[in-house]
C-alpha cells in the first residue's frame, strides 16, 4: 500500500506526532539525546529543543537526563515518556487499520508517485513532513 496516515495528537499545550516519537524511540535506544539526534539526522540544539518542549508540556517529564562525568551522561525515557511511545503506536496501528479501505482506494484513484501531492501549507512541519 503507498497511501499511508500519520498520526498528530493536538492539544492547546503542545503537539506529539511522527518526528517527535521518532526522537523519544531513538533516545530509548541510543541512551543518548546527541546519538539520537545524528541517527535521525537532526542537529543536537534541534533534538535538545523538541527534548526540553515536550518535558514542559506535560506534568511530568517524557525524557530524564544524566549529567556527564567518569561514567558518561546520557538520557532515556521516562514511564511516563514510554508510555506516550506505546500510545502513541497503539493509535497508528488502530487508525491505519480502519483507514485501510480509503488508502487502498486512494491508491486505486491517484497516479503513481509523481511528485504531485507535495506537504506544504499549515499542516506541515519544518522538515516538509505533514
């Protein structure tokens, strides 16, 4: 299937979407904000901004940091950050599988990957993804 959905969670405090779950799974993986940044090809000022956006959006922080020192510092996800990962995927799957029938047939109505349907406007953010 190439029509696919993204999921964005609103809220008037602040926005969870794909970018940002991809930084908290790349953080849970790495232990390190800056590793996490260079595998998603992100600037470690931009991974430390979106970091410290959603620790103040929400009661408590999604992501705990460790100072540096003989051992290293480093950086991981809270439970309350795993469990908006978890949420968060929970809802992709469920939404995509009842999307499923309208992606399917907007791949049936729509030419092959032309370039045609660009992200721009509004809803897109800084990195040209919707």
């Amino acid at each position: 299937m190439a029509a696919d959905l993204r999921v964005r969670f609103l809220h008037p405090s602040g926005a969870i979407g794909p970018g940002k779950i991809a930084l908290l799974e790349a953080i849970d993986r790495t232990g390190s904000i800056s590793a996490a940044a260079r595998s998603l090809d992100m600037t470690f000022r931009r991974a430390w901004f979106l970091v410290e956006t959603m620790n103040t959006a929400f009661r408590e922080p999604v992501i705990r940091t460790s100072v540096g020192g003989r051992e290293g510092g480093g950086a991981g996800l809270t439970p309350l950050g795993q469990e908006m990962v978890a949420r968060y995927r929970q809802t992709q799957e469920e939404a995509r599988k009842v999307a499923e029938p309208h992606l399917r047939w907007l791949d049936e109505v729509l030419k092959e990957d032309t370039g045609g349907l660009q992200a721009t406007g509004p809803d897109t953010n800084t990195d040209g993804t919707t």
